[in-house]
C-alpha cells in the first residue's frame, strides 16, 4: 500500500500539489484499515461469523439441557449425526463453487446403499467378503456422479435439470433392486469394521474428519482445486487459459458421486441397512450447509471450513431439539430461519467486499 | 433558463472506498444543449463521477448544483426524476423483453394494472423515429437486435423519461464507422433540443468530431474543466490525461520483418463455415501480424479458430511444425500458442480471484508436484512477470477486479509471458485501455517479438494493426483480400479494401 502511493506521488509531476500527496498519504492510512476489513469479510471472519452461531446453539443447549447437552457423549452424538451429511457436504462443496449444483446426492446415496448390501444379504453373502460391498457403494456412487457429469458437461444439460432426473431414477432404480424392503446386514465384518471406535471417537466421525483435511487439501493446495475455482468464478476465461472445463466440470460430478458412496457406506455402518429411503432430502441438507458456509451458488468462491461448520451448526440444532423434546417441524422452521439469516448476511459481507 | 447559468454543476465532489480516494475535488460544469467531453485515464474516476451523477454512488463532500439549485442526488429514481439518465457501457436491457417493454421498463404506461400495449408501441415508435431509427420494430426482442440498435433502444429508454442531460459511458465501443456517424447525428439532435450530452470516450479524433468542451480528470481530480475543443491541440490532451507528453506512441520495428526459416505458426486453407475461408497465414519467430477488417468480418473469429475455442470445418494450424487438434483450447495452449481474448473482463480474467491467480492458471502445472500447488513459488514468478510488465498498482495478491482495464490487459499478458508462449493472440488488446497505458502495452508486445514470440494482433483501428505490424491481411466478408508489409499500405487503402465490397 505505501510503495502504490509512493510510485503515485512520483507520477503526478507537474500537476502534484502538496495537497494531492497529503491526500495520497490519507488514502494509504485509510488502506491499513481496509486491510483489517478485508480480512473480516474474507474467509476468516465469514467464518467466525459462524463459529459464534455455532457457540449461540451450544450455550441455548447448555442453558435448556444442561447436563445432558455437554457431555462427551452428546458431543459423539452431534458428530455422528453430521458425519454422513457432512461428507457428502463436501463433495457437494466442490460441485457448487464449481458452478453448479446436484439435486440427487440423496438418491445415489440410496441406490449405492442398496446395491452394496444386495451383496450382503442373498445368497451371496456367506461368500462375500465385506470389502466388496465398500468397493460396489463406491462404484455405484462413481458410476452415478460420472453420467451426470459426462451428459452435463458434454450434453450441455443444466446441472439442475440433469441431477433432478438422476434423483428420480436414481431412487427408483434403487427401489427396483430392493423391491422396497430394507436389507439388513449380515456380513459381519462390515459391521465390526464401521461402527467401530478408535480410541473412543467413532470411526464414522473420523472419516468425516478426514475427508473434510482431505477436501481442504484438495481446493486449497492442489491444481484441481485452483481449476475448479477458475471454472467456477469464470468458465468462458477458464477455458481460454487452457483449462479443459469440459473434464474439470464432469470430474466434480465424480468427485460427489464417490462421496455419495463413501456416505453409504456409513449410513449403512450406523444403521445396519441398505434402503431405497435412505438419504431422502439428504440433498437440501448439503446444500444449506454449503449455503450457510460461505458458498456463493454462484460458483467461483467457497471454503471447505464454513462447509463443515454448516454442517455441524444443523447437526448441533437438531440435538438441541431433541433434548428438548421438540419435534422435528418445529426444527424445520428453524432451520429455514438460519438459512435466511446466513443468506443476508453473506450478502451484506460480499458487497462489502465488492465495494472496497 | 438562462444561458450563463450552467445545467449542471458540481464542485469539490470527494468520493472516498476503503483504502482508495476515488474522486478528490472534482469539477464539472454542463450547460445545456453541448456535448461536453470526460477524459481521462482508466482509473481516472470517470466511472465513479458517473456514478455519482446517477446517485449509485453518494459523495462524502461536495455540491452539486441542478438548474441552479442545490440539490442532494440521494437515489437513482431523484436523478431521474431530474432529468439524468446514464447509458452505461454494458448494455443494461433484458435481453428477452421487446424493444418496447424495455424502453418503459419502470415505467410502464397502464390503465388500473392493465397495461397499455397499443399506446405503448405507439410511444416507441415516435421514440424511435426522433432518435432516427424508425425501422427498429417496436415488438421486437431485444437480444435480436445488433449492438448498434440495442444502444439506439437505451437511448430512447432515456428519452421516454424526460431526459435533460444525457451521460454516454463510451458508447462508440461497440460500433463500427457508420453506427458512429449515425450515433452523431443522433447527439446532434438531441442537442439542438437542448439536452445536454456528457460524453466519455478513449478515441480523441471522436472528441474532437462531436464535442464542445472537455473536461480533464486525473487521478480522481479535475486538471482541465470547460476547455473548448476547437481551441485545444490533441497533444494538450494527452499531457493532461498523463502528465506527460506522447509523440512516438509505436515502438519502432526492427530493422527487417524476419520472414525467413520456418514459421511458428502456419494455418493452412482453415474455414469456418459461414464465416470465413480459405484463411492461409503463417508467422515466423519475431513478426507481428496484424489482422484489418470491419467489426463482423471475421477477424476474431480466425483468431478464435486458430486458437481452438471454435472448430473449424476444414484446413489445419501448425505450430513449430506440429498440427494442432481441431476446436481443442487446451492442445493449443500446449502447443504454446496464447490469446488474450477481445472482451478481456468476461473471457480473459478472473475478476474476483487475485492476480497472481490469474497469471499461473495457464501454467499450474509448472507450479505443482503430483498435483499439489507451491503458492509461494507461483507468487513469487507473477509477482517477477508482473513487475517486468509495470503492473500498478503493484502486490500479485489484489483482486484483478480493482485495476484498470489497461493493468487488466498487463494480467492477460503476463500469463502467456510467464507460459513462455511460442505464439501470442491479440484481439483488440487496447479495448477499453486508455492513451498512457497503450503505448506501453505496444512496447510489451514489440519486445514480446523481439524475444521471439510470433504475434498475431485484431484490431478494430486501422492506425493500431498499420502502427505495430511488419505484416498486414485485410480482411474482408470472411476472406483475406490483401497481405502486404505494413510499411508499403497507408490507412485510407486499408480502408478502402475494407469498404469495396459494400460499396459495390
């Protein structure tokens, strides 16, 4: 900021007066308060904005619940619930800021669940080994997430008119394959495996901790994560510098698709079952968390941490709810109420951030 | 309304954003029935004291007189009531809704609700024939109509509201020749009419055509305010826009065009149907070539073709002796070849994404190790090429949003600099870019070629391709009507050559 005004001052020869290079130096000062500001309606402070809405949520639950609200138990509780919202969250991160949107994360999650515990239920399953049923959920996630990317990227339909037919005949398939029965478990070493704890912390919430380091890495450290920003924030630029958006938009697609998978996997680790009914509406979930993280639906700019944080901030309501016997319409409302009041906010931090 | 006092009148207007003055005491003076110039540099506050006329922008000091009266400008709809209307750069009409429906956008002529679609045509087209331009339907969409009518439409939007001064953010940018005699005649009438037009342009020789007095803004202050135009030389202008006096704008050539050995780019019999043919051309290390031709000739769109962002039906590009796949943008980039594309904001840059992010992105991969990204290696290489270029202000961390269109273009550059491209696209590379900023991109490209890079530039003004080229193709309806060295054809052949067809 001192070296700009400075060059500045240099240039302005005949015309410089003492005044316009007081005037300079004024703006220099006034360019350190920016700087602070900037800072504040950047990613930092957009998310301590929602660090103290996640603070506001625990303190009513330490105020109503008390005990039974902090505790390490609860805590697990909280985590466990946000766990597969959340990895799908993330996945589903990457797909807006890369300027788009999938509606259907909720049924490929459902038909992944399904197809993987086919193998664990029938005849097969005495010969099955469990790694089988992770490598299916993943496969069927991919495969999903791949065909709405390719006819997306290549066919040129809207993301939301094509994740929209996915959700229909991704859960209707899913609905053929289980004939609209639950299917339990049986293999054994699924269960043991993903409903395990590791030194008290549940292995569901570890994944979650992992993929959420591994999609941080990923957006802010690698070149996919630095195209995907490109392609979401100007995809006619982007393809001019060479970046082949086409593929970049079609990997994203994947990149949900396999989260949806991995989530699956532990929904059916928490519950024992695979289901046509799993992970319905599981879609507004993600996409509210991604919203009230930071995101803009616009593409182009979004944080993995306000991702997370949006994730647990409904995870958290929700227990608050519970404990204190509230049903879940009225949680419905409340939840609406948090997506308005984030909305506004974030629009007021962007035109700031416009404006300087 | 007597005549000494002026229309407008605004003095000591300060306009300050977090960590930038953006107007520091300006004057201006409008009086009714003249077309008053605003020059000035990008960066200058043009856009800001626009914006403070049409009250999308509220001064922190200053007055602003109206017919005489103090006024405060306190939101868009009082500026309008007023009498001010602005016709931004961008266009900002729906592109879906017909010419009618967007002149009385707002204020939609209606009985109890019901809207009057009879008297509203009729209104529209009495609009549309004061502006001269009687043969625009009335029903028509809009996003159908050339960009030259699609102004005409603003115009008559401000028209429909009682319009008494009239702020014109570049609008000849857009146009070719004979839209900008016709969007003269139209100034001129309105004039006569007692509007008052303020009008903004880079292109000086406009000025001096249509305008009667200027005012001169720098660095967010007024240098000059109602000088006549008549009775100031161009050169004056330029001091005063720059603080320095420009006599040489080119950089001279070498010594020779070197046409020898192989070309770095070779394009063979390329086509794109319904647009342009049999387009040969080759470039050899060291050469610039510029492309001539009228707006729609297809001068673009070979670059474009050549580049691989459309695909052509026939011929191939060759670059270094490789072919280049067809319609693939990436291919190309490998291959070395770079564009800095015609509408810089909306193709080239990343506006809301830092600089230095702007110049890595054609070479992330330079910059990764199995796929991770060394961010401080990357800043530290476009904080070298961007210095290298004279970017301000300086710190490869700013948004690209926040500088001026002729820095913009500096970003553009140092992307294929920092690529180390082997063939460098220009469309229009001083578009938007004002007088002091030009020179200096003229500079980085002849230097670009001296190192070696085969450069081919588009431009809409014949003095740019004649004044930086060794080579020159006109272009013509879709084919290459002369190639020639730029040293042995003057600006009114070339013109010439461009205007044949039609006049035939």
């Amino acid at each position: 900021m001192s070296k700009h005004s400075t060059t500045h001052g240099v240039e302005d020869t005949a015309t410089a007066s003492s005044e316009t290079v007081r005037v300079e130096h004024a703006a220099a000062e006034s360019g350190g308060t920016s700087r602070a500001a900037g800072l504040m309606s950047g990613p930092f402070g957009r998310n301590l904005g929602l660090v103290v809405a996640l603070l506001v949520i625990c303190l009513v639950g330490v105020f109503t619940a008390g005990d039974r609200f902090a505790s390490v138990n609860t805590a697990m509780t909280i985590l466990r619930l946000a766990a597969v919202v959340g990895v799908v969250s993330i996945g589903m991160t990457f797909v807006i800021i890369g300027g788009g949107i999938d509606l259907s994360v909720g049924a490929i999650l459902a038909l992944s669940s399904v197809w993987a515990t086919t193998f664990a239920t029938q005849a097969m399953a005495a010969d099955t080994h469990w790694l089988v049923m992770v490598f299916v959920a993943l496969a069927v996630g991919g495969a999903c997430g791949l065909v709405n990317g390719v006819l997306i990227a290549y066919g040129n339909i809207v993301p939301f008119i094509m994740t929209l037919a996915m959700l229909a005949s991704a859960r209707g398939l899913a609905e053929i394959i289980s004939e609209r029965r639950t299917q339990i478990v049986t293999v054994d070493g699924f269960k043991d495996f993903w409903s395990a704890d590791v030194l008290g912390v549940p292995l569901l919430v570890i994944i979650f901790a992992l993929v959420s380091v591994g999609g941080w890495v990923l957006l802010n450290r690698t070149t996919f994560g630095r195209r995907t920003l490109a392609v979401g924030g100007n995809p006619e630029a982007a393809r001019l510098a060479g970046i082949n958006v086409k593929r970049h938009t079609a990997l994203l697609y994947v990149l949900v698709g396999l989260c949806c998978g991995l989530a699956a996997l532990m929904l059916i680790g928490r519950t024992s079952t695979g289901s046509s009914t799993h992970g319905t509406l599981l879609e507004l979930d993600a996409i509210a968390a991604v919203v009230i993280g930071g995101t803009l639906l616009t593409g182009g700019r979004g944080t993995i941490v306000g991702t997370v944080i949006g994730v647990l901030i409904f995870s958290t309501l929700s227990i608050v709810f519970v404990l204190n016997n509230q049903d879940s319409s009225t949680q419905a409302v409340a939840k609406g109420l948090i997506i308005v009041v984030a909305v506004l906010l974030q629009q007021r931090l962007a035109r700031r951030s416009i404006s300087t | 309304m007597s005549t000494t006092e002026p229309l407008l009148r605004m003095s000591g207007v300060v306009k300050r954003f977090p960590g930038v003055l953006a107007l520091g005491g300006v004057e201006l003076e409008v009086r009714a029935g003249e077309v008053h110039c605003l020059l000035g540099q990008n960066g200058a506050g043009k856009s800001t004291l626009i914006k403070v006329l049409s009250a999308s922008y509220q001064p922190d000091e200053g007055e602003i007189h109206w017919d005489g009266k103090q006024v405060a400008l306190s939101s868009p709809q009082v500026a309008m009531r007023l009498g001010i209307s602005t016709i931004y750069q961008e266009l900002d009409l729906v592109p879906d809704l017909s010419v009618a429906e967007n002149i009385f956008l707002g204020h939609e002529l209606s009985t109890a609700g019901f809207s009057q679609r009879g008297e509203t045509i009729r209104r529209t087209r009495e609009l549309l024939e004061r502006l001269g331009h009687g043969e625009i339907q009335a029903t028509r969409s809009v996003g159908r109509l050339s960009p030259a009518a699609q102004q005409i439409v603003s115009m008559a939007r401000a028209l429909s509201q009682n319009t008494r001064l009239l702020v014109l953010d570049e609008p000849s940018a857009v146009l070719d020749q004979g839209e900008v005699d016709n969007l003269f005649r139209v100034i001129r009438d309105l004039t006569a009419e007692g509007v008052a037009i303020v009008y903004i342009s880079h292109r000086l020789d406009e000025i001096r055509q249509i305008g009667d007095r200027i005012t001169v803004l720098k660095d967010g202050s007024t240098v000059a305010s109602g000088l006549a135009v008549e009775d100031t030389p161009t050169s004056e202008l330029i001091e005063l826009m720059t603080g320095r006096s420009i006599e040489y704008v080119f950089p001279p050539r070498g010594e020779t065009a070197p046409t020898d050995g192989e070309p770095v780019l070779e394009v063979i019999d390329l086509e794109l149907p319904g647009v342009f043919s049999g387009v040969d051309l080759s470039v050899h290390a060291g050469e610039i070539v510029g492309l001539a031709g009228l707006v729609g000739a297809g001068r673009s769109e070979i670059l474009e073709t050549l580049y691989g962002a459309r695909r052509p039906s026939a011929g191939t590009v060759r670059v270094l002796g490789r072919e280049l796949r067809r319609g693939s943008v990436p291919d190309a980039v490998k291959a070395g070849v770079g564009l800095a594309p015609e509408e810089r904001k909306s193709q080239g840059l990343l506006l809301d994404q830092a600089i230095y992010r702007n110049v890595t992105v054609s070479s992330l991969g330079r910059f990764a190790r199995l796929g991770f990204l060394d961010s401080r290696e990357e800043r530290r290489r476009a904080r070298e090429v961007t210095e290298s270029l004279d970017t301000r202000p300086a710190g490869v961390d700013r948004l690209v949003r926040l500088l001026s269109g002729g820095n913009q273009q500096k970003v553009v550059l140092s992307r294929w600099l920092l690529r180390e491209c082997k063939v460098l696209l220009l469309d229009e590379p001083t578009r938007g870019v004002d007088v002091g900023a030009r020179a200096e991109i003229y500079a980085v490209v002849r230097s670009l070629a001296d190192s070696g890079v085969a450069v081919v530039v588009v431009s809409s003004e014949v003095e740019e391709v004649l004044g930086l080229a060794d080579r020159v193709l006109v272009v013509r309806e879709g084919r290459v009507v002369h190639e020639g060295p730029a040293s042995e054809i003057d600006e009114s052949r070339v013109l010439d050559l461009v205007m044949e067809g039609s006049a035939a």
